[in-house]
C-alpha cells in the first residue's frame, strides 16, 4: 500500500505481482497515458515535475482514505515524472478486492483524488513548438477538507 | 529576521529561475513572505492558486514562520 | 475489438499493445481472479466452460454496445475457459479512451454485461471435495432486451 | 419427425452424461423438445432458467424446429 513517485518507468509485471493475494477476486486497474492532443492542440511529448516527498504522503493518505471508503484487499500506485513521449505511461493505479464494486470504486476514487491533490506538475510540448505548464485542480482554491483549516490571503 | 530555504516547482521555478534559495526575510506568515517574493520576482500565480508547505507537510498561509524551514509554494497541481 | 474465449492463459502485454493508440490519454482494465472462497466456502479451483461460438458473439455486441455508449478508444476482452487454479486470470477487459470517464464507464459496463449475458459456467471446486456449478445471472429470466421476444415456456 | 443436434453445457452436460447427441423428435418448437429431453433425462433446471440457441444464436421458445438444427440449451449463465 503505497504511492510512489518513479524518474523510471513503471514495471507493469512487478506492480500486478504486489497486488496478488489469494482473498482478491477482482482487480481493477487505471492507466493514464501521454496522448498526442489536448483541449484540441496537438502534442508531441510531456513533463512532468513532482514535490515527491509530499506527493508521496499525500498518495498514502489518498490510499488509506481509499481503503476506509471501500472494501478492499491491497491498493498501490505509482507516477512518474520526467521528460515522457507519446504512449508513455504516467501513471498506474492498481486495486484488488473480493468483489469489483470495491475494486472499481476504490480505483476512481485514487485517480480523481491523485489529480486534485498530489503535488505533480505537468508541461505540455505542442507541435506547433510552444510549451505550456497546465493549470488543472485548483480545487476549492486548496481550502479543501483535506487542506489547511485557514484561507489563503489574497495577493 | 529569520532565514527560510525555498524550494520552487513548475511554474515558479522557471519564474523564478533557480530550483532552490535561501534567504534572509522579515516576514512573520507564510502568506507574507509569498507577497513578499511575489512582488520582487514578478510571479503571475496570486496566493489564492496556491497552496503552502512547510517542513513537508501542507500549511496554513498563516502559518508563523521560524528560522530554518523549508517553504514549498505549491502550484495548481496537474497529475495523471 | 473482440471478445475472446480462450483455453490458453491469457497473455496481458499482447493484450496491453493491442490497446495502445496515441489518442488514448486513459486505459481502465478489470481482471477476475480466482479466490479462495466465495459466500464464505473455501475454494481450491475452478472450471469454466464455454459455448464458445455463441459467447464470442454475444461478447462482441457487448463491446460494440459499450462503443455505442460511451466515446472509446478502443475495447477488448478475453474470458478462459478450463480448469484455473488460486490466483489464476479468469476474464480481463481492457478500454481505451481518450478521458478516464469514457474508460471507466465502458469498462464496468462490459464486465457486467458479460456475467450476466455469455454462455459461460463456472464449478466451484471446495476444500471439503463437493464441486457445483453456479447458477448465477438469470437476468429476467433471460428475457432481456438482448434476448428473444417470447418469453419461456413453463415446464 | 426432424433430427435435430443438441449441444450439452455445464449441468445440463453432467446431467444428460454426454456433451452432444443426435436424435429424431415430433416436437414442433424449442421448448416442446426441452420439455421432452427434461422428462426423459431428469434435468432439474425449469424452461424459464434456460435460454435457448438455434444455430448459433438466440432464439425464442417457440421457435420452430426444422430438420437438421442445432440446439443447445443454455443454463443460468456465471462468467467472470
């Protein structure tokens, strides 16, 4: 039960070995993959940059939360970071459980939570030679639940 | 004055041009020192896109600060 | 796009390569594992058998349905048949698309569908040395939309 | 009197102890005949658990049976 944070790529073989247990009838698993567009530009190749030592904390409690909600056998996940190229592997969640409800569940819940919280940054390479670092989760302006009881100050 | 080391990420990092700093400041709040950087530096990002860490662990931006933290100034975040 | 009955384990990089497309940007898999128990009895194997023709079919309507529902990528499915063991692969679906929600949805709805509509049966092999086949899915009666009009004689 | 071929699956194949057979029958439809298979074998499944297939597809109860047809009978279904 952990998230790590990986400058190599992921070992797909080695992730499913971690996940077997004899109690888990149901796996299931989210893929998230360098695709050759975004928001309708056209991109040849992804950065990606983590703060990895809160990334990984975050993703443990992301885990444990995950865990609590749904009933499950084992849970693990991994992103990278580095200069990645199309088809590429980003990241890799991965859930057992007895029965699929929990396993699906459980792996929804890891994906949208690791989008909106882990400290993971992302540049876009487009075709056209720009590059962008996208904005995606600003959620709640990070005065989520899970976040500092305090607002930010504007400025 | 206190000293604070900085770590930038992403879009701060290259606004800022350097990784990592350490520097002298007199501000009490982590929210102050952020205005503080952000009026010198010119970053685009306002505060409320942000979110804080000290010592490796999500703040508050009323955080007080002590001589010899670390302060990550976090992004909107953009995994998966 | 195929729904495979297979008496050969299934090979999950080939299957993985088949998916792969650069505008897929989300691959959600689901794996059915064999456990060791089911409603609380001990199990030491299973046997899955197949009308294999009619499963084939029926498999790929399911993926062309959930290519009519959600906006995939791509879609492919395997179901063993024979004699598994504790830990073996029984079914694996795997979807492409170009966002997770596509790939999440498509892939829950073709497991689904697939227990519950394809000629396959599986014997449940106990610790105590009884065996019985599970009569699981009778949606309806088997008089779903998919299936004939008439409903079923008495008797 | 048509010959018809019936596959057997699962418990309807340990039940009937064979996996196909050949045979001649006068029943008109589908579920004439697995009327007069259950009598004759002691299938302990009922019609309205079962589905049927003729020619490798499904097809409804009262379908008509012409000489040479495939049949199989298909029990409650547990993939996955």
């Amino acid at each position: 039960m952990s998230f790590q944070i990986s400058s190599q790529p992921i070992d797909l073989a080695v992730l499913r070995n971690a996940l077997a247990h004899p109690h888990a009838g149901a796996c299931a698993t989210f893929e998230g993959w360098v695709r050759n567009h975004n928001d309708g530009r056209p991109v040849l190749s992804l950065e990606y940059e983590a703060y990895a030592g809160l990334a990984e904390k975050e993703g443990a409690r992301i885990l444990a939360e995950a865990c609590a909600k749904f009933d499950l056998v084992a849970a693990l996940a991994v992103h990278r970071t580095g200069h990645l190229q199309l088809g590429d592997l980003a990241v890799w969640v991965g859930v057992t459980a007895a029965h699929r409800d929990g396993a699906f569940g459980a792996c929804r819940y890891i994906i949208d939570e690791a989008k909106a919280r882990l400290p993971v940054w992302k540049k876009e390479h487009y075709a056209d030679g720009v590059s962008a670092w996208l904005n995606c989760a600003i959620r709640g302006g990070f005065s989520t639940a899970a976040g500092p009881p305090s607002g930010p100050p504007t400025g | 004055m206190k000293t604070v080391r900085i770590q930038y990420f992403a879009l701060l990092r290259e606004q800022r041009g350097v990784g990592q700093e350490t520097l002298a400041t007199a501000a009490a709040t982590a929210g102050e020192l952020y205005a503080e950087l952000r009026s010198r530096h010119g970053f685009t990002l306002p505060a409320d896109r942000l979110r804080v860490a000290i010592n490796g662990e999500f703040a508050p931006w009323d955080a007080s600060l002590t001589d010899g933290v670390e302060l990550v100034f976090i992004p909107p975040v953009a995994g998966g």
